[in-house]
C-alpha cells in the first residue's frame, strides 16, 4: 500500500512502468484511479487532473487510444460521483434521525443546492476537493438524481476533454515531455487558479465600496 501511494505521487511514472509491464490493462488501472478519487471523499488525494493528463501525453505518443480514454475516463468519472451521491444518500437517512447536522444548516445546504445546485454539481468538478464533497452533499441533501446526473455528467464530460486535450497539446512539446515529473506539479495547480482569482478580485471589490462607503 505504502509502494502504491508513493508511485501514485509520480503518476506519470507510474502509468509508463504498468503499460511496459502489463500492456492494455493499464486502462483497467486509469478507471480504478478516477473511479475510486470521484467516489470516495477519502481518496481525493488521489491523482485526478495528472492522470487524465498523462493519458493525453501517451495517447499524443500513440502509446494510449484517445476514444478509449474518452469512454473510459468519461465512464469513471460519472459513476464514481454517482456512487458518492448514494452514499451521501444513505448516510442522510442512517443519520438523519440522530440530528447529527443542525436542522437550520442542513436547510441552508438544501435552499443553497435548490437555486445554485446546478452550477455547483458543473463547476465543483473543476475544484479540488469540491469534486469530491459536492455529490456527497447533494445526496445528502436530497436533491434530485435526475438533474445532478445530467449536470454532473455534462460537467465530468468536459473535465475529461479539457484534461485529455491539455495533454495532447503540451505533451508534445519537447521541454514537457522530457520533464512530466516537473510539469506535472505545475499543471495540477491550475484547477487552484479560478477560486483564488475569484477570491482576490471580490476582496478587491470590498474593499473598493469599503473606500466608496468611507469618504
């Protein structure tokens, strides 16, 4: 377990030595990867945007097939966020006779969902550790199934293409394909990029009507 949280850190590394070592079945380990970060809150440590980026720096190499990885990656993603919707699902109705969570915060969480659930399930995927919580919360909330798959899979299908396509375009650039290991820590920060922006630019905007307010 310790060997495989270690080659999980460097997993461009990582896919190489499977697809030498086992040909094929490296697909079978891609979906594991995806499936088991979307599906379990605990396992958002995992991998997410690097695995699906080193799968379009190989297939750019013809080492993987895109389509395959579309499918399979695209596949992963929508029934691991599933499978956390049931469990927040369940978890609401094993806990939610023990008053666990106060009634007046679970009803926020509820009205919260029920005007901006939508864009949350769509954009969360794009968010460490909202991709994850997200389809927890909205099982655990009971929102509809029917809307959070359809805007869970729209928002999972483009997480997919942009990833994949990303690693198509720059793993064919030499100074990134010899140094993934170095890039990979440099790409995974750009999903932290929308949220800190959107932070600087609304404490901007405070402080602007704070001065406005002030004279």
């Amino acid at each position: 377990m310790h060997t495989f949280l270690l080659e999980m850190r460097q997993i461009d590394v990582a896919i190489h030595h499977f697809l030498e070592d086992y040909g094929h079945l490296v697909y079978i380990l891609l979906f594991f990867i995806i499936y088991c970060k979307t599906a379990f809150v605990v396992l958002t440590f995992l991998p997410g945007d690097a695995t699906v980026f080193v799968s379009g720096a190989l297939a750019a190499l013809g080492e993987l097939n895109l389509w395959f990885l579309v499918v399979i990656l695209f596949a992963a993603t929508v029934l691991g966020d599933t499978q956390n919707y049931c469990i927040g699902k369940i978890g609401q109705r094993v806990t939610g006779s023990w008053r666990v969570i106060p009634k007046t915060t679970l009803q926020s969480a509820k009205d919260f969902f029920k005007n901006y659930g939508h864009r949350a399930i769509l954009f969360s995927r794009f968010i460490p550790l909202m991709r994850t919580t997200i389809p927890f919360v909205t099982g655990y909330t009971n929102y509809p199934l029917y809307p959070f798959l359809a805007y869970n899979s729209m928002g999972g299908g483009i997480w997919v293409v942009l990833w994949l396509g990303a690693g198509l375009l720059l793993g064919q650039i030499p100074i990134v394909e010899q140094n993934m290991a170095l890039s990979l820590p440099i790409i995974s920060c750009i999903p932290f990029l929308p949220p800190i922006i959107f932070y600087i630019v609304r404490l901007l905007k405070n402080n602007k009507i704070k001065r406005i307010g002030g004279v």
